[in-house]
C-alpha cells in the first residue's frame, strides 16, 4: 500500500512549500539559515548528531481514475500473463469464483502461490513503475482476471484477505455447486475453549466413536394410552378362542320383528333373536326368478335353442347343429401328435379320407424305357413333399420277361418290383401307399433290355 501512496501523491502532484527551517549543532545551539558543518562534529541525523527539522507541508490526493484502458486474464494452475493497460495505476478484479495469486513485472514475469493474493471477487491495486505485465496463477479452479489502467489513489474495500494480511476469506457456494476451495471451520467452546468440532470420514462424531449408536425404545417416555404392543387388536386366526382376544367388535341391535328406520338416519345393523342378520326383513332363503331378469336381444332362451337330440332308430329331428370342416386345396401344415385338428373336405364339400387327399393333390404320370436305366415316372415335388404311390401298370411288348423295380425305399433299383411277362404286364393297387422319399421323383428300373417296357403310376403329394 505504500507503494500505492507514493504513486498516488507523485501522480497528483505533491506540492511542498517550506514555511520555516532550523538547524542545531551537536552542542544544542539553534541557529538559523545554512550552517557548515564543521569537520569532527558532523554528520547530522546521526544517533551522536540526530539533527531536527521542524515544519509542515500539504499535499493534494485525488481518487483512482482510467485512463480509459483494460485488459483480461484467464487464470489457471499454470502461470500466465497479459500486458498491463496504460496507466501508472492498475486495479485488477477477480470475477470469477476462484482466488487467484498475482504479480506484475516484465514480459517474463510467472506467478507464484507466494504472491499478492487477489480472493474470489476481490480487487488489488498495483503502482506500475517499470512494469509491462502481470502474471497469475490459482489452485483452486480457473478464474477470471479483469484490470483496469489509471491514476490517483484507489478507494474502498470488497472482499479482502483477513488474518493480520494473510489468508482470505471462506467461499460460499450454492446448494448443489462444486465445493468451494475454502470454507469456515466449524467449533463449539469446551471449558471456555475454542475447539474444532472432530469428524471421520463417516461423518461427524457424537460420543467419539463416529457408529450407528443403539436407542432404547424402552428408555423413551410415552404419554398414556400410547400405541404400544400392548394395546394393539390381537391378530386372531379364523376358529380361535375368542377369549382373552382385543380388538372392535362389532355389534348389532337385536328385535323380534323388523325395526323402523327413518330416511337419512344412521341406524345399527338388526339381528334376529336367533342371530340371523336381517337383510331384507325376512332372513330366509329369497327366490330368485329368472323369468323377471331383464336378457338382451337373441339371447340364448329355450325358445331358440335347436332341437337335435333323437333317439336311435328314430326319424331324423326337425333342427340339428352343423358340424363344418375345413376345406382345402392343398396338404395343410402337419400338426403335432395328440393336437386337436379339423375334419378336411374338399373345396366341393366332400369329405377327404386317407389313402386318398383331395383331388389337387392327385398325381399320376408314364414313361418308356427300351434300357436298363432308371427313368421317371412322376417328377419330385419339392421341399419337404414325398409323393405316395396308389397303383402302377407296366406292360412288356418284347419278347424277354422283365422285372420292374420301383424306389420307394429311397433308392434306385431296391424297391418294390413288377414282374412283367413277355407281351403281357403287370397292374398293381397298393392299399397301403408306397412312399417314396422327400422331394425325390418316382422311378422305374427294368431288368434286362426289352423292345419297349411302358408304365403308368397313380398317386398323391403330402408330408
């Protein structure tokens, strides 16, 4: 500050004006005007020749003015610097909400945690002198600078350092804000002593354990009739005892015959002498009649029923229920063992039974073979569809007998045969279809080379 003072009074001017001047030797004598200073007697203002000097002088001090000129300065853990505004005065404000340790210097200049220390919205003044820069640095959290170039004497104080100039003063955050860098320590008096109050990192210590403390229910004062176990209705089981049980029970009013009760009244429930509770003044059993219960439109009264039940030998009844089927065109996707599954009929309306399918599953076709090779008689059907054989006719116009061999068994030439005589044939009805393996086509293989060996089959596509 007094670096400060003494820019100040050299900014505004100091005007001096000696009004009177006396000298005394180192004998006491006073005397006026210039007197030399003879050799083995001085120097003045010695401890052996202090010398005094009496008068007065006055000066004229005006307040802090910009230049106008400003400059900014974001602070953070590591040193940084601005150059200083014009102006043989600056006032560097701290704005933001970390404290900040600043210096001024030249262009070098690095500030250090030992340096003047500028707390959060707080100001400090600097005579610049020789100066061009200022540095600063914080610990705490990034914070912003802002100095203002000037003259004359700064005035006023916010937010200064505390503690015989040293320290600053406790942060306040808002709820829910980071923690502030510093904060006001909390004590209590012990025996007429300031003493901090102790903490863990549980929390803070009550008996000096710092652990969940036990507290007696049975300690605490209750007033009378307190809700206690006590007190409570007893949890009494369906059957039990009803002695020595609490709780409400409620009650009714017992009359001979039906009490009067008035509209709007409250009123206690009515018993019987018998114990029946009076429900609707007679406490008996109520018919009930259908006959006056309200049905809606259609519903399902004798009246619309169908009558379909008839005696066996009987002449067929008048109405009946329908019993429908599902119609189809194709194979339906097989169903698992023991799943309930409609009847199937053909898009006529014809019932469809096994051996047979309906009729879009039919298959049939006829080939020749002159050879010994394997020729097809019905192409395969695709993925997943066997083609199951009903009969099959081969007739022999050589001269040689022949045996036919089918693949039913899913390979070529091990299935059934067809014995087929010299110009004769053979003509097969399987009862129980032929299968032939998915997606394979039927085949005939004859035996033995013949002038032309001609056959015909008949079946159906399915799973």
């Amino acid at each position: 500050m007094n670096r400060i003072i003494l820019a100040a009074l050299l900014a505004a001017g100091v005007a001096l004006s000696a009004r009177a001047q006396t000298y005394q030797d180192s004998g006491g004598t006073v005397v006026p005007g210039v007197v030399p200073i003879q050799p083995g007697v001085g120097p003045l203002f010695t401890s052996a020749n202090p010398g005094k000097i009496s008068g007065s002088f006055s000066a004229s001090l005006s307040g802090f003015q910009p230049t106008p000129s400003y400059a900014s300065l974001s602070v953070g853990a590591t040193s940084s610097r601005v150059a200083l505004p014009s102006g043989t005065v600056v006032v560097v404000y701290n704005t933001g909400t970390n404290a900040a340790y600043v210096t001024i210097g030249g262009a070098s200049v690095t500030a250090t945690t030992s340096n003047d220390f500028v707390p959060a919205g707080g100001w400090m003044a600097f005579a610049v002198g020789s100066s061009a820069y200022l540095a600063g640095i914080e610990t705490a959290g990034a914070t912003t600078l802002n100095l203002s170039g000037g003259s004359g004497l700064p005035t006023g104080a916010c937010c200064a350092a505390g503690g015989a100039g040293s320290g600053s003063n406790a942060s306040v955050g808002s709820t829910g804000s980071a923690v502030p860098g510093s904060a006001t320590l909390g004590g209590m008096s012990v025996g007429g002593t300031m003493t901090a109050m102790p903490g863990t990192s549980n929390g803070l210590k009550i008996d000096g354990s710092a652990v969940t403390q036990p507290v007696s229910a049975a300690s605490l004062p209750l007033p009378t009739g307190a809700a206690t176990a006590a007190g409570q209705p007893t949890v009494a089981g369906s059957g039990s005892t009803t002695s020595g049980q609490t709780g409400n029970l409620d009650m009714a009013a017992v009359t001979s015959s039906s009490p009067a009760y008035t509209n709007g009244q409250t009123n206690a429930l009515s018993l019987t002498t018998a114990g029946a509770l009076r429900v609707d003044g007679s406490a008996v059993t109520q018919p009930v009649s259908a006959a006056s219960l309200p049905l809606p439109s259609g519903a399902a009264t004798a009246a619309n029923q169908t009558s379909w039940q008839g005696a066996t030998g009987s002449a067929a009844p008048s109405n009946a229920s329908y019993a429908g089927a599902r119609a189809q065109n194709a194979e339906p996707t097989p169903t698992s063992n023991g799943n309930l599954t409609g009847l199937a009929v053909g898009l006529e309306g014809k019932l469809i039974t096994l051996p047979f399918a309906n009729k879009e599953n039919m298959v049939r076709g006829s080939a020749s073979q002159t050879g010994t090779s394997a020729t097809t008689l019905i192409a395969a059907q695709g993925s997943g569809v066997k083609i199951y054989v009903t009969g099959v006719q081969c007739k022999n116009s050589g001269s040689t007998t022949t045996i036919v061999t089918l693949n039913d068994t899913e390979g070529t030439g091990s299935g059934t045969v067809l014995i087929v005589p010299t110009s004769g044939g053979d003509n097969e009805v399987y009862q129980t279809p032929l299968v032939v393996a998915a997606n394979t086509a039927l085949t005939f293989t004859p035996s033995a080379p013949s002038s032309t060996i001609y056959c015909n089959a008949q079946g159906y596509s399915g799973s």
